[in-house]
C-alpha cells in the first residue's frame, strides 16, 4: 500500500523489486526523440555461508550467469565499488566496454531489539559492514554512472 500511495503522490511508477533481478536505465532525449545511454544494472541480494561466498568471487560468479554493466550484491560485510573494463566484439572490431562491481553491506546496527535481531548476531561475530553505512547512492551525470558512499 505505501508503494502504490507513493506512487500516486509523485506520479512515477515504482517498480517492485525482488530477490534478484534487472533494472534498465535509458536516457532518452524527448527533443530529438534519441536514445542517448542505456545501462544494465543486475541486482541479486547475496548469499554467504560457503567457500565461494567472497564479494569478488560472488560478483564474478554472477557476471558469468548475466550480462550487464553494473553488478550489485547484497549480503556482503563490506560497502565497494570496483571498476574494470572489458573487451567486446562489435562487427570486426574490439572495444572496451566499462563494468562495475558493488558490494553493499547489510548488516546494521539496531539498538532497539539488540538481543534477538539477527544484526546483533552479525555484530557478537564480527560481521558488520566496514562502512559506517551499508548503502550507495547511484547517480547519472552527463550519462555516466557515479557512485557515492555516504560518509555517516
């Protein structure tokens, strides 16, 4: 009900998410009727727990399974963002195509039920993301991707 309010209030769809999923962003130019940049942003909520549940490895794992230019996971003690390109075959050429990696942290403090949230377990482990916020905030400027890390 609060997405369907929030969604009259400001006149813009609001779209659900899920466990995991792909979120297309298009700037298009409505004078010329253009298409100025698109980019593919895959999501997937995370998983720990097994050998290969590394924030690197698991966002590799997940570049194997889909293509996109941003890859986003969740579940991960650590708040980053890496940077890299790839090389693409287009027609008889080879370009260079940027990805990016991003790994958001989870687990945050709660003081309020303390004992019996599953962050208080997180914290007596020594689990708690290295960024004093678990979140980023992403932004297209001049149709390129930014990314922000709040300080606090």
């Amino acid at each position: 009900m609060l997405i369907e309010e929030l969604q009259r209030l400001g006149g813009h769809p609001i779209y659900y998410g899920g466990y995991w999923g792909l979120v297309i962003f298009e700037n298009i130019d409505k004078k010329r009727q253009k298409k100025e940049y698109t980019y593919e942003l895959c999501y997937h909520h995370g998983w720990g727990g097994s050998p290969k549940s590394g924030t690197k490895i698991s966002l590799n794992d997940l570049r194997l399974h889909v293509r996109a230019d941003m890859y986003w996971i969740g579940h991960k003690h650590q708040t980053a963002v890496y940077s890299h390109e790839i090389y693409e075959r287009r027609g008889s050429y080879l370009v260079r195509r940027p990805q990016w990696l991003i790994s958001t942290g989870t687990y945050h403090s709660n003081p309020q039920n303390y004992q019996q949230s599953y962050t208080s377990y997180a914290e007596r482990k020594g689990w708690l993301t290295t960024s004093h916020n678990p979140y980023l905030i992403l932004r297209f400027i001049n149709g390129k991707p930014h990314f922000e890390i709040p300080s606090s």
